[in-house]
C-alpha cells in the first residue's frame, strides 16, 4: 500500500476521485481506501428488492387511517414520524423472528431497557453519572452513520423532575425488598458538601405506567447528580423507557429511549461513559437493551 502524506487533486477531478476511493478511520491512522458505497443500477435495484422498505410498506399500505394515526401519536414521544417509527419497530421485530405488526404504545416504543434478577442473584443496581463536565457520542450533521465525541457541561438548575415509564414482575426473596429509581444530588452550602435523595418506588408488579417526582429547592450550588436504578431481595424482570432527567428545560439523561442501554465506547470514544454501568452485578443478575412483543 503506497503511504502518502498529501494528496493535491486537480481541479475537476475531484467527483472521479470520491466515486473510487474515500478517507478510512479518521481518528487512528490516515489512509485512503477503496469507496463501496457507490452502486449500479443493477445492484441498487436487488437491494431495492431485498429492502425492508419495501417489505414494510407492503404493512403500511394496508393500515387504516386510525392505525396510521396511532403510529404518528407514538412517535411523537420519541421526535420521530409514524413511517420511521414503523419502520424502526418493524425490522426489530423481523430479527427477534416475531410475526405480523406490533401495536403502538405511548409508554413505550421499540427497544427498551431490561433488568432480570434469577437464582441466585437478589439484587443489582446500575449507574448513570452526571458530573459538571462529561463526554458523549453525537451525529455528525449529514454523514450518515458517522459519531463524533464531544464534550458536554451540563449546567444544573432546580426544578429537577426525574422519572421513567416501567413495567415491573417482581417477587420477593427477602426480607427487604425494594425496587427504585432515584438521583443523588450532591450540593455545596457554606463551604460543606452535602447529599439529597430524589426517590420514586416502583411497583413489584405493574403494566406500563409513567412516574415522575421533582426536586423544587435546594440550598446552595449544585455540584453534580447520578442516576441510580436498584433492585434488592428481588427476582424478577423490570423493564423501563424513556428514562428522564429534567432541568433547564432539557433532558439530560443518555440514551432516553433505552437503545443501547449497556453500550460501552472504546478506542477515539473511550473517554465517554457507559450509559448504564453495573455497581452491583452478582451472577444472576443482567440488565440490556430488548425488543419484547408486550
């Protein structure tokens, strides 16, 4: 492979120059390398075959009014539209080999996050933290498929309204069960650091429903919050979605909709945190992203 260190191309040639070759991995090692993204015809048309647009609009067309209606309404809770939406739930559904189409929730929407407790684990508790000043993964406006790290500074403010929407089937197995979801807020006042609990109980049994709780006052600055959820002398499943962290008008909480919920980030991205990491995880116990026909 021949090694460069600039490449000058004329001028009018830079189109034949894209069509062929494109930058590799741009945070490692410069190199160019061959462009596969460019199809014929040909190719286009027997992917266009193969494609889940086309599988799912076969569905879509078939809807009536009110159900396509019911698609909108949904995702309208995520920012997306009805079809994407759709489209998104439809092929996440074809790879967990479930038939048919799902029925759109406003409380959950897709993927959602999953704790399951078995023997002989009783317990498990996740972590998210929200210091002053944190990294994240974001889009990079019109590449597709390309993340960027970025750095965030989350300026605290009260009011600060935490909630989630959860299903829970739980069973005690000692003599202390619990299941919750809280914040931790630390505060500085008069020079002494202090530490207040915003705490929602959860259910151990429930269908889907929407919790929230709000702090209103606090005295002295705000220095940093993490989010907790925790399960003790449980066994059982939670599942949970659109997870909310508010103050100044923005939810702050990574992965809101519960995607990825245990992503990790490594080589250029190793400085962002994982979205949800495990502080108490006997054997047993797991928690990740799914896909559930509820």
């Amino acid at each position: 492979m021949a090694k460069t260190s600039y490449i000058d191309i004329p001028s009018g040639l830079e189109e034949s120059f894209n069509k062929g070759l494109k930058s590799g991995d741009r945070f490692l090692y410069s190199k160019i390398i061959r462009n596969d993204t460019l199809l014929s015809k040909q190719k286009k048309r027997k992917l266009a075959n193969r494609s889940f647009f086309s599988y799912c609009s076969v569905f879509w067309r078939s809807f009536t009014t009110i159900q396509k209606e019911a698609w909108h309404l949904a995702a309208d809770e995520t920012n997306l539209n009805g079809w994407t939406l759709f489209i998104q739930d439809q092929i996440a559904r074809y790879h967990q080999g479930l038939p048919a189409t799902a029925t759109p929730s406003l409380l959950h929407q897709s993927w959602v996050g999953e704790i399951k407790i078995t023997s002989p684990a009783t317990e498990i508790k996740i972590v998210q933290f929200h210091p002053h000043n944190y990294w994240v993964e974001q889009k990079v406006v019109g590449k597709k498929g390309m993340y960027k790290p970025v750095e965030v500074t989350e300026n605290f403010g009260i009011p600060l309204q935490i909630g989630l929407n959860y299903k829970s089937n739980l069973t005690a197995v000692g003599p202390n069960p619990y299941a919750k979801f809280y914040a931790l807020i630390k505060n500085s006042y008069q020079a002494v650091d202090d530490e207040t609990e915003l705490k929602i109980d959860l259910d151990l049994i429930h269908d889907w429903q929407i919790v929230t709780e709000t702090l209103s006052s606090l005295r002295g600055t705000i220095i940093g919050y993490t989010l907790f959820i925790e399960l003790h002398d449980l066994q059982g499943e939670l599942y949970f979605d659109k997870v909310q962290a508010i103050h100044n008008g923005q939810n702050w909480v990574r992965d809101p909709y519960c995607k990825d919920i245990a992503k990790t980030f490594t080589k250029a991205f190793q400085q962002i945190p994982q979205n949800w990491a495990p502080l108490i995880l006997p054997v047993g116990a797991e928690y990740d992203t799914i896909y559930k026909d509820f």
